[in-house]
C-alpha cells in the first residue's frame, strides 16, 4: 500500500523568496497524524481453512490552507473460509465463505502509540451466498520492537511555473494482535504475531509564481 502521503523547509523556502516573488497558496495538504493497525493470520480446524486480515486507521488532516478535520476510520474486515478435503478448484482449494466488510470506525490508541484497539460492528457481505451480517470486532494491538523510520522530503522546481515541496514521516513497527471476530455463528479466537502499528506525518505545499496558472498538483 503506497504510504498515504517542512514545515522547517517550506519556512527556509519561503525566507529565500522575496516577498515580491510569492502568490498565493492553491494547492496543498497536511497530515497532521494518520495511524494504522493491522494484522493476519491463518487458522486450520480439520478440513476447514480459516484466513483473516483485518486492519484500522484514525487520521488527522487538512488542506494548506484550510480547516484541520478528524477522519473516523476505516475499519476493515476479510475472513476466507475453504474447505482442504475438497477437491482442489484451479490452485486453491473450494471456498465456502468470503465476509467481507467496511466501517467508518476509528481506531484507538495510546498517546506514544505502543498500543492501540478496536471495538466495532461492522456490515459484512459473503460473497459465496449473497448473505448479509454484522461482524463483531474486539481487537487489541501491542508493540513488540523498536519502530522503523522512513523520513523523505521531496523539492521539485518547475522553472516560471512553480515550487512544490513535499514531506513524509512514516513509521512501523512489529505488534502482537488479540482479541475475538464474531460472524453470526463463526466465532474467530485472534492471537498474532503477524501485525503492525504504523504512523504518519505529512504535508505537501505547491508555491505558484505570480501571472501563471500550471496545472501542479502536490506529490
């Protein structure tokens, strides 16, 4: 998943061009903080084959310049169930069940993000039968290691048009996922050590010279 998107360089930039030189702002954009938990694992109960991927997000955005909003989730949800005594269908093998589903439930977490959870009701769909039903999520992440960090800064000048500055922060580290999954009967135990909390800062600014109109957008 491609990372989703100075103020120190943009202010330096800004210091080195006289007043004279700058137009308005009209493109932009500021991730304030956006952190994301997920987290799979694979379960087998005789012939049935249990796989899980669940993952959620709580983000704090806005536009350069603008107001600075809140975006509550999403929370997603896929469970596969196949069946391995069946008789192999292509490279895998048939599959009984695939819920799946989407809410725009926010993700929780502790302020130095080392911990986070989720509590949430979710709409999924089976895309085997057609049916409908409301998962229930009870899930909790904890860190098990030290963060990796993943700083960029981009500085693209198009000679007369414009200056476009970029910056990303991105950070990721292991995590331990528990809890439970409830689909109607389907109770999923979660335990895994195959999750990640993962956060970023960003912010992009486009700088458009005076008497020109370029169609740049922020990278």
């Amino acid at each position: 998943m491609r990372r989703p998107f100075v103020a120190p360089l943009i202010a330096l930039l800004l210091a080195a061009i006289p007043v004279t030189g700058l137009a308005a702002v009209p493109d932009g954009y500021r991730v304030i903080t956006y952190r994301h938990a997920d987290g799979a694992f694979s379960t087998v109960d005789g012939c049935i084959q249990t796989e899980v991927y669940f993952g959620s997000t709580a983000a704090t955005y806005g536009a350069r310049p603008g107001r600075v909003n809140k975006q509550e989730g999403p929370t997603d949800l896929l469970v596969i169930v196949s069946d391995l005594c069946g008789e192999p269908v292509g490279k895998g093998y048939p599959v009984l069940a695939v819920w799946q589903g989407q809410a725009m439930v926010a993700l929780a977490s502790s302020p130095q993000f080392d911990r986070a959870w989720i509590r949430a009701a979710l709409p999924v769909h089976d895309d085997v039968s057609g049916a409908d039903a409301t998962a229930m999520l009870d899930l909790s992440w904890i860190s098990t290691g030290r963060a990796t960090r993943d700083p960029s800064h981009i500085h693209v000048r198009f000679p007369g048009l414009a200056v476009v500055n970029s910056h990303d922060n991105d950070t990721m580290v292991d995590a331990v996922a528990a809890g439970s999954i409830g689909i109607g009967s389907l109770s999923i135990p979660v335990h895994t050590a195959d999750a990640h909390l993962s956060s970023v800062k960003a912010g992009c600014q486009v700088i458009v010279h005076p008497g020109t109109d370029p169609d740049i957008d922020c990278v």
